[in-house]
C-alpha cells in the first residue's frame, strides 16, 4: 500500500508541470481578430451599433478581442489596397458592410470567414450559392432592395399627397439600384404616375441633378444614396431643401440629417444579427453552414422639421404610421 501511495504521489507530480503548462497555454491564446470592413465612410454611418452588438456578446476591442475598422471611402483602388492587406493580416473573421466591400473580398479568394449585411442580392452578386445554404467562406443579413424600391415609391405617393411625377435619382453600378427603379416603374404605371430617372454622376453633380428633376416637374423624389452620397447626406439634405423637392432615403441617418423619410431594415437589428452570426463562426461554426438572413423589422422614420421646412402637410394618419418622427 505505501508502495501504492508512493507511486500515486510521483505521478500526480508528474503530471502536475504538464497540467500547469497547458493552463497556462489556454491563459496565453490570443484574442480572437476582428475586421470590419465598409466600402465607404465608416465614421459618418452609426458603425457605433455594430461595435455595441460586439461588445455585449463579450468582444471588447484590447481587452478580449482586437477589433480593426477599415473604410474604402467609395474609392475602389483603395478598397482593393485594404482587401490585400486584410488577407495579410489573416483575421479571424470579417464583417463586411455593404455590396463593394463583399464584392472585392469575393474576388480576392480570401479564405477567411466572411459575415456581410446591407447586401441586397448575395446570390445574384455571386457571393453565395443560396440563401439557405451559402455554400462557401461568406454568409451574412440580406435584404431585397426591389421590394424596398416600390414600397418606398408608394410611401412617399401617401406622404405626398397629390403627386404625379416623381424623380429617382440613382447610380447604376451600385448594386441593388437598378432593381429598386425597376420595381418603381412598375408600381408607377399601375398609379397612373410619371418618372424622371436620373443617374447621379459625383457630388459636384447633385445641384444639377435636382435642377433636372425640379425642371422636369417632379413633385417628390426617391434618392438612392451610393457611398459617396451618403458620406454626403447633409448636403444632399440641403440640396433636396433648397429645390423644394420631399425626399424618401435608403438609410435613417440620410433623415435623421435633413432628409425627409426613409423606409428600410432596421439597422440596429441588422447590426446584431451580423455581430451573433460573426460570435458563431468564432465559436466554431463555418460560414457555409449558417444560412444568410433576412431582416425582420421595418422602419419607418418621418423629419417633421424637414416637412415644415418643404411647406408640406404629412397628413395624421400617416404620422401614425410612423416608428420614429424627427420634431
């Protein structure tokens, strides 16, 4: 029996060193990396909603993760130059915001887990096979900007009152746009109202373009803000102000800046759900097995103070309708 213990003893204190080496190991793993990637202006957009989402599920930047955020400021080659220096990098996974900043990772052939949202059409873009089953390194929260481009026609016809022609100003090689006109046209046409389309060049463009549209007898506008425009919001707002010309937006800082409507996915749901799909893939799940969602609630926000500045009455029943007024 002593014999016994002895041996019992030597062991656990052979043991012992090993146990203490690999706590130590499980101490000394590094924090997960994070990169967030936007094709635009991340620092003019509410980026703070996707590092809250993060950070409540337990990633603080320097503490237990390290959380990077890349903007491509609407300029391509840059874009390009950032998506190079992430595969360098070789982050645990990324967040990519917008259709550019997942177009240009996909024609990387990075590696890396990819979580994506405010992208219209994954599957037409080639990023995923399908919805429910991505099938590749990318999946994220996606949402149909053709539903949204005729819903946001028919709001803007019940804010309006009394509108028979209306301007859509866009861009066409900004993925999604060109869905959302056509999807207008064929809700115009069945109300009897007239388009002026107009493609937005840069934004030294944006007064003429309001001059056309205001030219043209366009009594309301849908504006659909690319990157630079939306780094651009305010003086979109002014521009829109100074035509005298009701605008409805993509995004609620467009309004929440001076524009007069917007009507889309919630950005703080779209936020949260990016953040849990990217704790997921850090947990061990892989992108190709997570289905890419879709957005469940819808805003709509109102700038009273915009109205009134236009001269225009939104009728009660309308403002009823409302998730957010601006006074």
């Amino acid at each position: 029996m002593r014999r016994r213990s002895f041996i019992t003893i030597i062991g656990a204190a052979a043991v012992w060193p090993f146990a203490v080496s690999l706590g130590t190991l499980a101490l000394a793993k590094e924090p997960p990396k994070i990169i967030i990637l936007h094709s635009g202006f991340p620092h003019r957009t509410p980026i703070h909603l996707l590092l809250e989402a993060l950070n409540k599920l337990g990633y603080e930047n320097t503490r237990t993760a390290t959380i990077e955020l890349l903007g491509g400021e609407g300029d391509p080659n840059r874009l390009n130059a950032l998506v190079a220096q992430i595969g360098s990098q070789r982050p645990d996974v990324i967040i990519a915001i917008t259709s550019p900043a997942v177009v240009a990772l996909k024609e990387a052939k990075l590696t890396i887990p990819v979580v994506f949202a405010f992208v219209p059409d994954p599957v037409g873009l080639g990023v995923v096979e399908s919805l429910a089953h991505p099938g590749g390194n990318f999946t994220g929260v996606t949402y149909s900007e053709s539903a949204l481009g005729g819903k946001r026609f028919e709001l803007l016809l019940d804010a309006v009152t009394g509108t028979t022609k209306i301007a859509v100003l866009w861009n066409p090689s900004f993925p999604g746009h060109a869905d959302a006109l056509e999807s207008i046209r064929t809700s115009a046409s069945t109300r009897g109202i007239e388009v002026f389309s107009r493609v937005l060049g840069g934004v030294e463009d944006l007064e003429l373009a309001f001059d056309e549209a205001k030219r043209a007898g366009a009594q309301a506008a849908v504006f659909m803000a690319d990157n630079v425009m939306f780094g651009n919001r305010k003086l979109v707002a002014e521009i829109a102000l100074k035509h005298r010309l009701p605008t409805i937006h993509s995004f609620p800082p467009e309004v929440r800046d001076g524009g007069l409507m917007f009507y889309g996915p919630s950005n703080d749901e779209n936020y949260q759900r990016s953040a849990a799909l990217a704790d997921r893939i850090l947990k061990g799940a892989r992108p190709r097995e997570l289905p890419v969602e879709q957005p469940t609630k819808f805003e709509l926000i109102i700038n009273l103070k915009t109205a009134k500045a236009l001269g225009l009455t939104i009728p009660e029943s309308f403002l009823l309708r409302a998730d957010e007024v601006i006074e």
